[in-house]
C-alpha cells in the first residue's frame, strides 16, 4: 500500500499542464479578492471554516511527528527563502514544517500551513531551484484550489468523514493520504506554475531553475529503472500521468516559459543553499542509501557534483559505496573518504565512514586510528558509545 502511495507523490503537488494551455502572462486570477496570505484573513464561509478547522487540527498533531525536523536554523533559512520569492508580506502567515522523509515532495494546505520533505531538500541544488518548488505550493495556496478541490470532492462524497483515515500524524503513509486530498487539475497547475515563475523572475530567482529540476528528476528514473533492470517510468502515460503531464511535457513546457524571462542579473543562491544545508548533509545521505536505490543515488551524487567534487560529496560517495559492499566498493569508498577529508571543510563524519570501511577491508588497527579521530573531531556524537567501543584497542 506505501509503495503504490509513493509512486504519486512525485508528481502529487508539482504537476503542470501541456503548454498547449498555458501562457507565460499568466496572473494570479483573484488578484483583486482579498488573499489567504493577508495578515488577519479569516475564511469567508462554512466550507472554508469547515476545512481549516481540519487544517488546525492536523497541524496541531504534526508539531509532535517523529518526523518533524525541529532545527530552528534550518527551519528559518527555508522560510526565508519562501519569503523571499513571494514576498515579506505574503509569507508572513505561513508556516512551514520540515519533514525528515527521503522523497521528493512538497505541499501546502489552505490555512497556510507547508510542509517540505528533506529529500526536497536533498535533490535541489540552490535557493532558485527551491524557489519554485516553495513558489508552486504558494501559488496553489493563495488562489485557494484546496477550497476549491475540497468543494469537488463534498460534491461527490463526504469529505469530512474522509479526515478520519489520518487520525494520528506521524507516518509517511498518512502525509500521504493528506495529500491526496488535493489533487488539482490541469487549470490549477497552470496557475501555480506560472504564478511560481512570476514570484521568481520578479524577486531575483532565475526561473530558468524549475525546468532543471524536473530534468533531473528524469535522469534520477532512468539510473533506477537502470540499477533495477526495470523499465524507466519517466514518461508513463495513463493512471496519475491521465489527468496530469508526465514530466517531459512538465519540463519542455516551463524552458518554454521561462526562456523568455532571459537569466541576466538573476541569482541561484547556490552558495548560501550548501551553507544552509551543511549540519544536516551526513544526515539526509544517510536516509537516501537506506532507500536500497544504488543507481539514482549514484545519479543525484554525480549531478550534484556538476561543479566539482566537495568534500560532502566525495563522504557522501564513500557512504553510498560502503554500504553496498560488493567487491572492490570498501576500497572504493576508501578513496573517497581520504580524498573528503583532505580537504579543508571536511566533516567529523568522513573519518567515522574511513575507519568503518577499513575495518572492513582488513586494515582493522588504521580503522580504529580514524574512528578515534572521528570522535576526537565530533565528541558530542549520538554514536560516540558505539563507535568507542569499536576504537578500543592496541595502536
């Protein structure tokens, strides 16, 4: 049942329409009604009531998930980067939530509640291409197609007895089937990707960006349907892909958009994303190769690495590699350890994943040699008893 809960959710929230309906004017259609976003706005009927009552209710339990990422730093550099392509005064009734869950994937409910998965987090490469993920769900927010999915869906069923199959927040399952509460159709795609390429164009963000993702995210299918010896799913037709674009239609269509906008004088905010991200690297690898997906793993790492082999990376490379430990992958996963912690910014973690892979490779007394470095560098670490244990003994 997960598994085929998954399967919709990379397109769930980030889906567009052919460009045969789209134009790159598009405006934001209620733009002289009072906005969701408006600081003190109050739902306007019993339906709008009704569904932020709900809202309420699940976000209060989402504030007490296992899966909530509590880093107060981490938290405000995503809400600044959401403020920053829409706008101080947009924003300033959102909250956003991260949620510790490898896949790509972010959401909006209409009382301004977001919520963004870390492998979001993972497989975007700078602030602009975050920007119009973070600028998409805010276009759906503010011209309210929740409201008007939950309208639908009241019209067809009881909606507010389907509330009661997410009773408790806190399994990826359940922010599954929240999701699935909304799903927009093609006309409000359309408004929130191009509302998104509005917001970044005209707050500084290369718009250019949203195209690259969904290139990537292609390349990521091919590697795992590679790795699997399946066939890539990249540009299915029919089920979800029936009433929503497979994601070539997506990504021609938003260069088309955007190839107009130009890129002169936009920023990606590359250098503040990596900084940004840094604490929580180690962490967010570590939950991407306990997804058992070698070749879109491998994939993400290389693209990545477009612009050089960091010493993230290269840990993150060695991780990938020791953790599969086929023949030849711990000496593999060695050299890229050596080659992470050579260089200057290199994390306490590249000698834990050194010493490990050499323990494993026979090499036992150097191994303890770098584990004790690890906790020499890191001694606050949550694996300090374990990894102690394991460095104790006879240089």
């Amino acid at each position: 049942m997960l598994k085929k809960l998954l399967s919709g959710l990379l397109a769930l929230s980030l889906t567009i329409a052919p460009h045969s309906v789209l134009n790159s004017s598009a405006k934001i259609e209620n733009a002289g009604a009072v906005l969701p976003s408006a600081f003190g706005y109050e739902p306007q009927d019993e339906d709008e009531r009704g569904l932020w009552l709900q809202m309420d209710e699940f976000e209060k339990k989402l504030k007490h998930s296992k899966l909530l990422v509590k880093d107060p730093k981490l938290n405000a550099y995503i809400q600044r980067v959401l403020c920053k392509t829409v706008g101080q005064e947009r924003c300033a009734s959102t909250r956003v939530y991260i949620m510790r869950t490898p896949y790509f994937n972010a959401s909006m409910a209409p009382n301004g509640m977001m919520m963004v998965w870390s492998g979001l987090l993972l497989r975007v490469r700078n602030e602009a291409e975050l920007a119009s993920v973070l600028g998409h769900e805010f276009g759906h927010f503010e011209n309210q197609h929740s409201l008007q999915s939950f309208r639908d869906i009241r019209a067809k069923t009881d909606a507010m007895a389907w509330f009661s199959l997410v009773p408790v927040v806190g399994s990826l399952a359940q922010f599954s089937l929240m999701g699935s509460l909304f799903k927009f159709n093609r006309q409000m795609e359309r408004e929130a990707d191009m509302i998104a390429l509005n917001y970044m164009s005209s707050n500084g963000y290369d718009p250019k960006a949203a195209a690259t993702i969904w290139e990537q995210l292609r390349g990521e299918m091919d590697a795992t349907a590679k790795g699997r010896k399946q066939k890539s799913r990249k540009d299915m037709n029919g089920g979800f892909f029936a009433t929503h674009p497979n994601s070539k239609e997506r990504m021609e269509y938003l260069k088309d958009a955007a190839g107009d906008k130009g890129n002169a004088g936009f920023r990606d905010g590359a250098a503040e994303y990596r900084a940004a991200l840094k604490k929580w690297w180690p962490r967010l690898i570590d939950d991407q190769i306990k997804l058992n997906d070698f070749g879109a793993t491998e994939f993400l790492l290389e693209q990545l690495a477009s612009n050089g082999w960091t010493s993230d990376l290269l840990f993150a490379r060695g991780e990938l590699y020791r953790a599969r430990g086929r023949s030849n992958d711990f000496e593999k996963a060695i050299g890229f350890y050596r080659k992470a912690a050579a260089k200057r910014d290199a994390a306490p973690e590249c000698w834990r994943g050194l010493g490990l892979a050499l323990m494993r490779s026979g090499a036992v007394d150097e191994g303890k040699a770098a584990l004790r470095k690890y906790l020499k560098r890191k001694p606050d670490a949550d694996d300090r008893a374990m990894i102690g244990v394991m460095a104790r003994a006879s240089k």
